[in-house]
C-alpha cells in the first residue's frame, strides 16, 4: 500500500510529466533527464538491430547497449541455447563494430564468471 506522501509525489511526477510533454508538443525544446533510447526509439529500430530479435531485447545500436547487453545477457528469460548462441553471436559483431574488447569467447563463460562472484 502506498502512503498519501508517495502518492502526492506520484500525482506531482504525473503532473510534470504532462507538462513537458504537452511544452514538447507545442516545439519547446527540452532535453531528455536519461541518455537512455526511449521507446519510440526502440520501436523504429529493425529486428535486425536486437541481440534476441524475436524478443526485441537488447538493442545493439550503440557502444553503449552493447557493453550492457553483455552486461544483462544471462538475466534474458525464456530463450533457448540455440538463440543465446546466436544473440552472442550478434553481440560479438556489434562489438567488433563498435570497438569493444570481449575477454569471454562464448556466452557460457558469463554464467560462469557470475558463479565465482
């Protein structure tokens, strides 16, 4: 249960919210808090442009989705070993495009890597 506090903290976000979306929709310009793609973004990008395109989970578009795809690679549920492989694959190359050093030559290793933790 939520107290009354949280929930005017709640109706103050939803009110700012609506705000800057309704100044965004009349041309101002106001920069976005998250570097984060958001999910227009996200819904433009191409299956191909997904380490588990199926899914549409973990976008490779950048250096940085791909150092957390790796990062997040053994929390993706309700893939098979078949598709993890081929994800790995498509993080390799994005890697490889991207400049990013992969010390583990295949995925197995990060469960591993996690294990020891």
């Amino acid at each position: 249960m939520s107290t009354e506090k949280q929930k005017e903290a709640a109706r103050r976000n939803i009110e700012k919210a609506r705000e800057v979306q309704s100044e965004r929709a009349h041309g101002a310009y106001i920069p976005r808090r998250s570097e984060g793609m958001s999910t227009a973004e996200k819904d433009r990008l191409p299956d191909s442009e997904f380490a588990f395109p199926r899914e549409r989970k973990e976008p490779l578009s950048d250096a940085r989705h791909v150092r957390n795809a790796i990062a997040r690679f053994n929390q993706v549920e309700d893939v098979t070993d078949e598709e993890r492989d081929d994800a790995w694959q498509r993080i390799r190359a994005a890697a490889n495009k991207y400049g990013i050093h992969i010390a583990e030559d295949d995925w197995r290793d990060l469960f591993k890597r996690g294990e020891e933790s």
